[in-house]
C-alpha cells in the first residue's frame, strides 16, 4: 500500500495539470494541495487491529476530483423509479426449449447516468455539496477508494462515477459503480475483511465498511468507505465527513429493486436453558451454578449479555431467554458467565454488528452467521464477550474468568444443527 506522502505526491502531480474556473472561482487544486500539508494527517483506526488504510483526508477537491460547473447538473436529475421483479413469462408447452447457454454476467445494467442509481434527491442531505457525474479514467480523476487493491479494481472496472464535492476542499463523497467478474468478486470481499474492514450480508449481497475520525478534528469529523457487492455489481463509496444514512441502500434499491423480506427463522428460542447446550457444561463451569434464585431478584435484574451501553439497551428490550452462570451464594467478583438469548429484526441485526465492529470487535463469518468476539486481560484473569447472530437469533455472552472453549460454538450446534 502507498504510503501517505507518495499519495499526496500524486495528488499534488494531477492537481498541477488541473485548474477549474467557474464565473465566480478559479480553483487550483495544487494549492489546495500545499494547503494541506502543514494540516495534521488522518489515520485509520480498524476495529480488531487491521491495517491502516491511507487517505489525504483534507484534501477533498482533488482526490474527489471536482469538475468544471459547466459539467454539473444545475437542477436534481430525475431518479430511478423502485423497481420490483418481474415474473417469468410461463413457457409454451408446445415449445421445444433450447439450452441456455452459462453466463456469468449480472441481470443489472449500470445505468449511463448517475440519476439512473438513486430513488431520491439526496441534495437535501449533503450539507451543500454540489453534484456531478464524472468521466472515469481522466488523469484529474480518483476513484472511489484509496485502498491499493480496490484502487486498481475500480480502475478496471468502472462504468459510472458520480460525485458529491465542495469548492473548499473539506469534504466530498465519491460513488463509482463497477461490473466484475464472480471470481473478483469474492477476491475483494476477502480483502476487505482482511485488512479490517467490517462485513456482513445485507440485501442480498455482502456489505463491507470502515471508518474513522479525521486526526485534525478528533471527535468531531470521520472519514471512510463502503463497498456494497452482488451478482457481480461493485457500489464503492469512498467519503469524507458526509455520509447521510441509507445512501447506499438507496443506490442499492435503485439497482436492485425493494428487497424482499427476509423469511422468518425457523428457529424458536427454547423456553428453557437445557435446550440450548448439547451437553451439561456444569463440570467446566467452576462451581458457577445455571440461574441462581437471586439472579430472578433485584440484584441480578441488570445482568446482560453485553457490557456495551449501546448493546445492552437492545438486549433490555429483545431477551427471551437468559441463562445466566453465577456464583451460587449471590453477587461477587469471583467471575461469571452470561448468555442472552434474544429476537431482533434486521435493522437491529444490522445496527448490534455495525455497533460491535465500531468498539473494536472481531466480527466474521461462521455457522450461516455472524459471530463476534472480544477478550481483554484484567487482574486475575481475563474477561470478554462472545456473541452469534443468525437469522434473527442473537446469542449474547459476556464472561469474567470463565470461558469454556467450545460453548458459543455449542449453543449453534443446539439450536441450527448442522
């Protein structure tokens, strides 16, 4: 991966052959450029220490690269209208049915203009950032990553930029729509996930984020990316303190059409502890005891699966079953074990996992699910979390000293089988 300075070296190069003039702005990008390199340089913080991803943060107006007003829209361009699948014509009995031939090509056209990915006018939301579409390939022109690997795949595969830009040069947003192959497509959600991006399976298709706080302004501006993947179709946006909720669902559902409701698991939270083991976990649990009388009393009316405020509110609402490891005489800083069973839709689904990769969770793929995990060293032992989610079902567990290897992997096994 380039480092920061090379970045900003090649930014500084193509800011230099790019100068754009408006009735009331001559823009030179290369001094938006020397600007920028007295100001403190973001970085990226991964959940779960994954490597650093490098972005010239400040310097918006190049890296987005702005083009002339000439060359952007003046009025809000019509949006793609939801589109809802069509049926199949049922075939002619008397017909004689020829082989299909196998394709790798996706069922959606990239539309040739931006207007053609959203559902909805989405100036309103962009604190006054100025639309356009951009010709890709030009040398001015960056595409929507940073990242060494997704860079060039852009590069490669790209059909559509569209681009939301400041004359200032303090934020932007960047989308770019690709077609790639199957093969590439899996490549680059492994890559994502591997340098610490957080992913998981969303309308259809596979999701993949990161962001963080821009260095200059701790706790006040962030910066980052996300990439949206299916049937060989690349949603990559790459932003820079503006990123309004839903924009690249909509992108998704102007492509793709309203998702259908995912179906109802078939899986029922047990009513009663013993069925979510496959086996007796008392002897590996150190003499702590399944849901002692004072766990249903006062003192043990706040106890969850999580320790995350965030988290734990969610739980408050959607516990269906605990199942609670404590030390049989009462409270104490002897250690414990923790599982929630609760039911959650998928918004929350979506939500708890976005939470947990924030705070610095592993999160991945497993069972048909997802599952994350923390653990920390405190005195006189350790203490984390394990937490799975599937179809609906959040297996929540919080521990002190206590973690029997194997129990979360158990409590799938019990309630999704094989």
């Amino acid at each position: 991966m380039p480092s920061e300075d090379e970045l900003r070296a090649s930014l500084h190069d193509d800011a230099a052959r790019s100068t754009y003039t408006d009735a009331a702005h001559t823009i030179d990008l290369g001094q938006v450029i020397r600007r920028s390199r007295g100001r403190r340089r973001p970085r990226m913080l991964l959940a779960g220490g994954g490597a650093a991803l490098a972005v010239v943060g400040l310097a918006v107006t190049a890296a987005f690269g702005l083009p002339a007003l000439a060359e952007q829209y003046t009025t809000p361009p019509p949006f793609a209208e939801t589109t809802t699948p069509t049926p199949e014509p049922t075939p002619d009995p008397t017909a004689t049915p020829t082989p299909t031939p196998a394709t790798t090509a996706s069922a959606v056209t990239i539309p040739t203009d931006c207007s053609g990915i959203y559902t909805k006018d989405w100036t309103p939301e962009m604190g006054g950032l100025v639309f356009s579409q951009v010709v890709l390939g030009e040398n001015s022109q960056r595409y929507a990553s940073l990242d060494s690997t997704f860079g060039p795949a852009l590069e490669a595969g790209s059909s559509l930029g569209c681009r939301w830009s400041d004359h200032l040069g303090e934020a932007g947003l960047a989308t770019d729509v690709a077609s790639i192959a199957p093969e590439l497509q899996v490549s680059l959600i492994e890559h994502a996930r591997s340098i610490g991006y957080a992913c998981r399976d969303e309308f259809e298709g596979t999701r993949c984020d990161i962001e963080s706080e821009l260095e200059s302004e701790p706790g006040q501006a962030r910066f980052g990316e996300s990439h949206f993947f299916r049937d060989g179709i690349w949603v990559a946006t790459r932003w820079v303190r503006i990123n309004p909720d839903g924009y690249t669902e909509d992108i998704v559902t102007a492509l793709f059409g309203t998702p259908a409701a995912p179906p109802a698991s078939p899986v029922v939270i047990p009513s009663d502890c013993d069925d979510i083991y496959t086996k007796d976990w008392t002897p590996q649990m150190q003499g702590l005891v399944l849901n002692p009388p004072w766990a249903d009393e006062e003192e043990g009316s706040d106890i969850f699966g999580a320790r995350d405020e965030e988290l734990r509110a969610v739980l408050r609402d959607a516990v269906a079953l605990p199942c609670h490891w404590l030390n049989p005489a009462g409270a104490s800083d002897t250690g414990g074990l923790v599982t929630d069973l609760a039911s959650i839709s998928p918004e929350q689904t979506a939500a708890v996992i976005e939470r947990m990769n924030e705070i610095g969770f592993s999160c991945y793929a497993e069972h048909g699910g997802t599952r994350c995990v923390t653990e920390e060293q405190v005195p006189d032992g350790a203490q984390g979390e394990s937490h799975f989610i599937r179809d609906g079902i959040w297996s929540a567990t919080e521990w002190t000293f206590v973690s029997p290897d194997g129990y979360t992997a158990d409590i799938e096994q019990a309630l999704f089988g094989d």
